[in-house]
C-alpha cells in the first residue's frame, strides 16, 4: 500500500468519525430539549372520571387556570408547594387575569416568572 493510499484511508476514517460524533452530539441536544420542553399529559382517571387536561389546543401551554397541581409541576422551579399556592391563589381569587399576576402568588417572583412565562397560558 501506497503512502497516498494510506493517507486516503486515514482521512477517510477520520471524515467517519467526526461525522458519528456529530450525530451523536445532535441526538444529544434534541434530548436534552424534550428534557426541558413541557409535554402533553395524558388524562388520568379521577374518581371514575376523566379529569380535563389543562393543555392548550394544539400547543404544549400549560393552562394556568385549568392545570392542576401534577401539570403545574412540570413547568421549570415548580414543585409542589408552588404547584398547590397557584391553586390555592387561583381558588381564592378567581382566574388569573394576565400571566403577570402569577407574582402575586407567594415565590413566584420576576425571575420564576421569567422562567415560565413562555409555557403558560390562560386560554
């Protein structure tokens, strides 16, 4: 074998390699969005009954004045003591009105805001 030929072999080898980690590093982030992506939850059965799922109409929006208290957790810093005051909020005061008034709710604040601001809707 030739030393051209070799050098062909290991470009084209390299070229390979590269081209599997690319892949790799592109299945990695398409992953790493679904992480962090809110999705549609599947109804679950409440007392006999199919609870309404607090999804906007083809979107993946959580409906804040639907969502209960396992829907709300999937939005970015909201566990469950967050979860429960936005419903507790909501029972006490109506719907929310604007997105915004989610500060009005007990550490909810601009930052959390901010963070979830973009997964919500009150439609």
């Amino acid at each position: 074998m030739s030393r051209e030929e070799k050098i062909i072999i290991i470009f084209l080898i390299a070229t390979l390699a590269i081209i599997s980690v690319a892949s790799q590093m592109k299945k990695s982030a398409e992953e790493a969005i679904d992480i962090y992506t809110p999705s549609v939850i599947e109804p679950t059965q409440n007392e006999g009954e199919l609870r309404e799922v607090a999804i906007s109409a083809g979107t993946n929006l959580i409906n804040i004045n639907k969502a209960d208290s396992a829907l709300l957790e999937n939005l970015n810093g909201i566990g469950p003591v967050l979860a429960s005051r936005i419903i507790q909020y909501r029972e006490k005061n109506g719907n929310f009105k604007r997105v915004e008034d989610l500060q009005k709710v007990q550490g909810i604040g601009p930052k959390k805001l901010q963070d979830i601001k973009e997964w919500v809707t009150l439609k």
